[in-house]
C-alpha cells in the first residue's frame, strides 16, 4: 500500500514540474523582454526623409532588429544591442507620393519576438506652373548666350517665382552687366529686354480677331523654313508666317508697309 502512495507521489510531484515547466514557457511565449519602450502598441510612428526617427526600450537580454521584406526604404542605424537601456535608430533615403508603413521587428534571446509599425507620409509633386517652364527656358538660355554669363551661373534663382520677378531680380541683383542694367532715379534698375509679357488683345476694324492668350514672346505666330537656290547651291530662309494684333512685330509691320495697303 505504501508502495503505491510513493508512487503516486512521484507522478503527482512529476506531473506538477511539468505543469510549472510548461507555464514558464507560456509566460515566455506572451513576453517580449522589452519594457519601458518609446512606442504604442497598435500607434504607428511617423518618419520622414528630413529627420532620423530613435525609439527606445529596455530589453531584458541581447536584442537583434530587423525590417519586414518589401520595405527597402526604411533603413536601420542600429541592428543590435545588448541587455539593458537600449536606443533603436531608423532613416528614410528617399521620398515616396503615397503613404508607406514598414513593420520593425525586435527579437530578444529567450522571448518572443516584439514589434511596432513606422509610417512615411506622402508628398504631392509639385506642380509647375507656365511661368516655372519659362523660367527654366531662360535660364538655360542666359547660361549659354548672356554676355555676363559667367557671373549668372553663380547666381542662386528662385525658379518658382512670377517670370517678371525671376528675370528682374536675377538679373538686377549682378554687378557685371553694366551695360545692359541701367540705374533709375528711384535706386532700382531697368534691364534692356524684349522678353515682355503680352497684355490681351482685342479686334478692331483694321485687325482680324486672333484668339491669344497672355504669353512671353517677340510677338511672331509662327516661321517657316524655305530652301532658295540650285540642289547644290542654296541658301535657308526662315520665313515669319504672322505676327499677334497689338505686339511690336505688328506696329513695325504696319509702319513699313505703304499707307495705300493698310
């Protein structure tokens, strides 16, 4: 009788260590090892391409991090750690049109692994504007063709602004051109140009009505080329196809014509 008691004591006693093993594990299972952490569960942190993102937690052994496959973009400064006080740094190389989350993942020896989510936020493109697309234009152009185009390449431009402020405060703010900037009595400059913006136009009785909208030019509608001459000797023309109502291409066009013609 006895005999069975201690046996049955052994299996109880036995049977009670696995029970406490096995609860240990589960404990395990459910613990990350990390308290104290900078993030909330179930928050995404938010990170930009300006400035580094750092979260920080206590781990309860020596710690490795990883970010999830498929999100390249997100990048970690600090991969690994030891027990204690640590700090997890993270950057972004490049900008993104949409919305982008990447998950973090920590894993501590003995525990299971931790995580927690970081979102990039979309930026818009910007948009450009007409006067942005002739803005470029004539930089590219005064590059290559200004006389003082040594000085302008040192120029820092705000291609974003109105043509008129672009092309006036580029200019004006050089100290080379002289003579193409001419000082006026009221301490401000005036630079010899014919790249003027048109005002709109209207139709009278000596001018057909063309449709324009407002936009920088010499007032010229369109040129054509001709080839005059033999196969083997000739000379290109270009060949101005019209002028706007109102530009200074069609004053001068009405001043040389013959008073009989107009």
């Amino acid at each position: 009788m006895k005999h069975v008691n201690y046996l049955s004591f052994f299996l109880l006693a036995l049977f009670s260590i696995s029970f406490i093993s096995c609860s240990d594990d589960d404990d395990n299972k459910l613990n990350t090892g990390i308290t104290n952490q900078s993030w909330t569960e179930g928050k995404s942190l938010e990170i930009s391409q300006d400035n580094d993102l750092s979260v920080s937690f206590n781990a309860a052994a020596k710690w490795v991090a990883s970010v999830t496959s498929g999100a390249d973009w997100c990048k970690l400064n600090t991969t690994s750690g030891t027990k204690g006080q640590s700090t997890l740094k993270l950057s972004v190389s490049t900008s993104s049109t949409t919305d982008r989350t990447a998950r973090i993942s920590i894993n501590i020896d003995g525990y299971s692994p931790a995580s927690f989510e970081v979102t990039q936020k979309g930026t818009s493109a910007p948009q450009t504007t007409e006067d942005m697309e002739i803005n470029a234009k004539v930089d590219e152009y005064l590059r290559e063709m200004y006389l003082w185009n040594d000085e302008y390449k040192t120029l820092n431009l705000d291609h974003n602004k109105g043509y008129e402020d672009f092309f006036y405060d580029a200019l004006g703010s050089m100290t080379t051109n002289t003579l193409d900037k001419k000082a006026t009595a009221d301490g401000k400059y005036t630079l010899f140009s014919y790249i003027q913006k048109k005002n709109p136009i209207g139709s009278t009785r000596s001018t057909q009505w063309v449709k324009k909208e407002q936009t920088y030019s010499f007032g010229i509608t369109g040129a054509d080329v001709r080839a005059i001459g033999s196969e083997d000797n000739y000379t290109i023309y270009f060949f101005v196809q019209g002028v706007y109502p109102n530009s200074r291409q069609h004053e001068q066009v009405l001043n040389e014509v013959p008073q009989s013609c107009k």
